[in-house]
C-alpha cells in the first residue's frame, strides 16, 4: 500500500478505501481508517438502535459496531466480512462491510458531487461519486450515518446559546463547507452568536475563487477577515486552500480555522505545517465561537 499520501500536505489528494456490500460499491476516506480486521462476535447492546450490531474490545478498547448495510437500508449483514474500525469526531467505530477491494489515490476534482436527486439537505449519506473503470463508486457520508443513529455525537447546537445575546458583528467571515446542512448550521450558530456578515460556500475552489476576486478589487480586508473551512471537499479540500491562502503574501495574515471530523492527532500535525490558526472537530462549535473571538481579537 502506497501512504506517501498520508505524509503530503496541500495536494488536493486523498486515499479512497473501495469496499463493497453486496454487488454495490462504496468508498471511504483512508485519513477515518484505524485498521481493518476480519469480522469477529460481538456483545448485543439492549435497547440499542438496530444498525448497532453490539460492541467489543479488540486491543483494550471499546468499540461500537456498526451493521452499514442495516444503516443503508440493504438488509442485514450477517456474521461474514470485515470491520473497517473508523475514527473520526473522536469517536471509535466499527463498520461492518462484505468485503474490501483496494485503494485508490485520487485528486478531489475527479469527486463528482451528488446532485439534489441523489441527496437532499436532510436525508442523503453521500458526499461524492468517483468513477473507476466502468463502475461507479459512492463515498459516503460516515459521519451523518453515525448522527442518525446517535444523534448526541452531532453538532450541538446549545453550546451557542449563552452567546446568543451578544451584540451582531460585521465581520466578514468565509466558511467553505460542503454539507449543506452542517454549512447551515455552522451558518446558524455564527448568527446567533453575533456573527452575521457571513459567505457560504460549497467547497475549496468556490471559497478560493470568492478570494481571489477579492484580492483583485482591492476588498480582501472588507470581504475576508476569517476562513473556516472543512477538509473532506469536492474540487479543492481544506487543505489545499488552507495552502493557498498561507503562502500567498496578501492573504496569509488572514486566520483559518479547520473545523472538520477529520482532525485528530495525525491531521492536526498536517494542519499546523500548513499554517491553520486553530483546528477542531466537528461537534465542538461552542469552541467555534471561542477561536473566533480569540483569532479576530488577535
């Protein structure tokens, strides 16, 4: 296996793990990956959502297992296969799949983004479509299929509230994020938190090209004071323009934050060699907020 990439920063590339369920094929972001280990018997978890096939403790540590196709709604997994035991938004957890068929390294321009037929706001679990061969490869949404099933491990919202009577602020701030319901949320929290003149875009290149333009009239100072940005995106990742931003000498004063699932010990050495001013992960937005008021009172 090549893991070159793992060491890279701002390549704009990424390692999908293809495994399969049934006849489909799915991927996955090599970056959530702790291990993958045959599949083995776990403990039943009474009164438990029915995509939780149970926990067990492979080298001393709890884990949930998590049944994809019960989650996808294929049926049931039965006692073949793997688990691909995931970690992300600081969470441990196992995914029971058919069987894994390679890694691929790809740029993020080559994942197609799901139009509004495949996913909506609310319901969809996927995040891109990449094209290998004659078959086509869905990256799902790991995280909003754990949401779903335990909806506490989402974003929560009622860190924001003690920040909900401050005075409305003009700062302008960019946040590139993909989802459009975690875009919203971060958006709704920032607002109620006093932070209102605020960009949204989808991904990487929508937020750099909203920079650029900036740079060329003259208004960086009037349209960009901050950046939050995911890293998992179509097009451009939030590394890649975590990179841009930082080596550009009219650009790298301007604070970044990486809120992402994704940051873990690992990235966040990635994040730092590139310049990010704070990371965090996802369910943290009360400490959004906190960064904010420290970065823009810097």
């Amino acid at each position: 296996m090549d893991t070159k990439i793992l060491l890279e920063n701002g390549t704009n590339e990424l390692e999908i793990l293809e495994f399969r369920l049934g006849d489909n094929s799915y991927g996955i972001n090599v970056a959530k990956i702790r291990e993958i280990i045959p599949y083995q018997p776990v403990t039943p978890v009474p009164n438990a959502h029915p995509s939780i096939e149970g926990i067990f403790m492979p080298r001393e540590t709890m884990i949930t297992a998590v049944s994809l196709k019960n989650a996808l709604q294929l049926g049931d997994s039965g006692e073949t296969g793997l688990f691909i035991i995931t970690n992300f938004n600081k969470l441990d957890v196992a995914f029971h799949v058919d069987a894994v068929m390679g890694i691929h390294r790809v740029s993020w321009t080559e994942i197609i983004k799901p139009d509004n037929t495949i996913n909506n706001d609310q319901d969809g679990v996927s995040t891109g479509i990449i094209k290998f061969d004659e078959r086509l490869v869905i990256i799902l949404d790991f995280e909003k299929i754990v949401t779903d099933i335990s909806p506490e491990t989402g974003l929560k919202m009622s860190e924001v509230d003690g920040f909900a009577e401050r005075a409305r602020t003009q700062v302008p701030i960019l946040i590139a994020e993909d989802s459009h319901l975690l875009n919203k949320l971060i958006s709704d929290a920032l607002t109620k938190s006093g932070y209102v003149n605020l960009c949204r875009t989808e991904n990487g290149q929508e937020a750099w090209d909203y920079i650029q333009k900036a740079l060329e009239e003259g208004e960086v100072e009037n349209r960009v004071a901050l950046v939050i940005t995911d890293i998992e995106m179509p097009l451009m990742d939030g590394h890649r323009l975590t990179k841009l931003i930082k080596t550009n000498d009219a650009l790298k004063h301007i604070p970044v934050i990486i809120f992402s699932s994704l940051v873990n010990d690992e990235m966040r050495v990635k994040g730092e060699a590139l310049g990010a001013d704070a990371q965090l992960s996802k369910p943290e937005i009360g400490n959004l907020v906190k960064e904010i008021d420290r970065l823009l009172e810097k």
